[in-house]
C-alpha cells in the first residue's frame, strides 16, 4: 500500500468515529414525551422532572443496553391539553419517530385515550401524573409512577374525618373530566364509609363559562369541608368565590392544586391537599434530587417533579434488565418490576402498571405549603 493510501485510510477510520456518537456507543436510545408545553395547564414542572433526570442519565455516560452505553434522546410533542392532538402525536411518536417508551402525558384526560394508542402499538408508556384508574385499567403496556385515584380519595375522606375531625362535607367537581369526576366518587363514598355526609355535590364542566357558579347552591347550607377535586386553575377561582360567598368550610382537594402558590392566598388559608410528596421528606436517595434540581433550576421541586423524574429512572433500569431496546422487552422487564426506590418514595408493583405508595396532605399556611400528615396504604385501607 502507497503512503497516499495508507494516509488515506487512517483518515476513513478517525472520520467514522466522528459522528453524533461518541466512540464505542451505540445510537440514541429514542424516548418519546407527550406534555401540554404551552398555556395555563403545560406540564413545565413534570418536564423539569423528566429533563433533569435524563440530563444525568446521558452525563454519566448513557444507559447500558447490553454491555453497549447509549444516550437516551426525548422526542417531545406538544399535546395542546386536547385529547384528539394528543392521540395523533402518540401515533405520530410510535409510529413514524421510532420511539421504544413514551413518557406521559400528566393529565387523566389525555392519558386514558394516549393509553389506548400505546397499548395498540405495542409501545410502553409510563404515566407521572395521571392517577385515573382507566389509565392503566386492563392495559399490558401502560404504568405509572404513582397512586391511584381510588387511594387518593380514600387518603383525603380519612384525613377530613380522623385528622380533621369533620362530619359533613361538599363536593364540586367538573363532571366533564375523568380525574375530578372519578375523585370525587372516591372521596364520597370513602366519606361515607367512615361515617361521615356529604349533604350536596355540584357540578360544572370544562366550557362552562363560570367553573364557580354553582356554588352559590352551597351558600346556604352546613358543612365541615369543601372538597375540590380539579384543574389548578379552577380551583384558584372556586376558593375565592366560596369565600366571597361566606363558605367558610375548610378547603380540601387533590395532587392537581397548586398548593404552594394557593399558600399566599387568603382564601386558601389552611387548606389542604394530597400529594405523592414533599420536599420535607428528603431521605438520602432524594436529598441528592432535591440538591441538583435546585441548583439546575433554581427553585424547590414538588411532587410532580419528583414522579415525573422516577418514570425516566424506571424506565432506564427495565431497558438494562431487558437488555434491549425492543419495546416488548421493555415492557416485560417494566412488568416484572417488583419494587422500584425513587426519590418520591418506594414504588411496590404487584401484576400490572399500578404501583402501592405512600400519600401525602400538604397544607397552606403561611405564604407556603408545608408537610402536614404522611399516609401509607395500610393506614387507609378498610
């Protein structure tokens, strides 16, 4: 071989490891995400969650596929908050992007119909924030990393009735979503299982031009507790109006409540909700999460953020245990999962997406939401 020749070849060996891989790694390991990224309900806290995660996945060198680091890359879309968007971008992701997970969506009403999609395409999804049991309900593909609206309302019934000490309660929910209609059944029956009333419940839905109004038919009637099962930006609105109508019942309601930024409003004095966690319970796996999160983002993560970060940790061990990128492997290695420990708490899964965990009450007080009760599912369980 001539010098050119040789020159020539070293030159075709240093330009094949020149890629977007680094030496000795595989391709991207492509991770689809359905968030809403725009308006007054996009996940930005979720996403926080999902980005830092990955961040530090890719940083210490990748995901081990069968002896093989590869980095993991989020392919995200846009689910606008409408379901119709949210199953096309599914579609769009499993088939034509080649994701082998999708992370999301947050919301109960997307990810139902989102759910579907993956189930039909053979493609797991894992879910940090909807808690709607029609989620993961009869689904092979589809998990989450947190409770269960069932639980949920079962923790919030038993802290208005033990905690709190209350008798009577009211419910206003909107009819039209699957998470505040299914919320508020579990809270009312859960209520009344432990001797409780709940003397009225009334009901909006989502185009209603006041989410308010109906309230006024509380106005004149005698209960202990107001509960709100619904979106953050309805409850703000719902709260001050009960006030504004003399309803001086303690507000309660669930993991969708912006607890921390209510915490300033005086309408939202010693108020509570339910959450998956707290920052308070800070053991020596999320001291670390709580650290980075911060000094990345400049703020306290919450609950959201916290789940949202253990679906991308859940989701990186199945794919070493499974050894492969295929989506079916994926999914048997996400199924065979017995126990996973996160920086949200311990995750127990026994056959399916569903896992058993610890709940939390936050309460308002003060300018911010503080830690109030922890719950674990014994201590609920009838």
């Amino acid at each position: 071989m001539t010098i050119p020749l040789i020159v020539l070849a070293l030159l075709m060996v240093l330009l094949a490891g020149c890629g977007d891989d680094e030496p000795g790694s595989g391709p991207p390991v492509r991770i689809g995400g359905i968030f809403t990224l725009e308006g007054d309900l996009k996940d930005s806290t979720a996403l926080d969650g999902v980005r830092l995660a990955m961040g530090e996945v890719n940083a210490a060198g990748g995901v081990d596929v069968g002896g093989t680091r590869r980095k993991l890359q989020l392919i995200l879309a846009d689910d606008e908050f409408k379901p119709p968007v949210a199953v096309a971008r599914a579609n769009e992701l499993i088939n034509q992007r080649g994701i082998v997970a999708l992370l999301g969506p947050v919301k109960s009403t997307l990810a139902i119909p989102v759910g579907a999609v993956a189930e039909r395409g053979r493609v797991p999804m894992i879910t940090s924030g909807s808690t709607n049991p029609a989620t993961t309900a009869g689904r092979r593909y589809v998990f989450r990393t947190i409770f269960t609206d069932d639980f949920q309302g079962a923790v919030a019934a038993d802290f208005a009735r033990e905690n709190l000490g209350t008798k009577t309660a009211a419910v206003h929910y909107e009819a039209s979503s699957p998470y505040s209609s299914v919320l508020a059944d579990a809270f009312t029956t859960a209520f009344e299982d432990r001797g409780g009333r709940v003397v009225a419940t009334t009901t909006y839905t989502a185009d209603a031009p006041d989410t308010a109004k109906g309230l006024e038919r509380l106005a004149d009637k005698d209960f202990d507790v107001l509960y709100l099962p619904n979106t953050n930006v309805d409850v703000g609105r719902q709260g001050r109006r009960a006030r504004s109508l003399g309803i001086d019942a303690t507000l309660l309601g669930g993991d969708s409540w912006s607890i921390d930024a209510y915490s300033e409003s005086p309408a939202f004095q010693d108020s509570y909700a339910t959450a998956f966690w707290a920052p308070e319970l800070a053991n020596a796996r999320s001291r670390g999460f709580v650290d980075a999160f911060t000094r990345t983002y400049d703020r306290t993560p919450g609950a959201y953020e916290a789940a949202a970060y253990d679906s991308v940790g859940l989701l990186t061990r199945a794919i070493e245990n499974a050894g492969s990128t295929d989506p079916t492997a994926i999914r048997n290695a996400l199924d065979a999962t017995v126990r996973y420990d996160g920086v949200s708490g311990t995750l127990l899964y026994g056959k399916g997406g569903d896992p058993r965990t610890d709940a939390v009450v936050l309460r308002a007080a003060d300018g911010r939401a503080k830690l109030d009760t922890e719950v674990r599912p014994a201590d609920v369980e009838r």
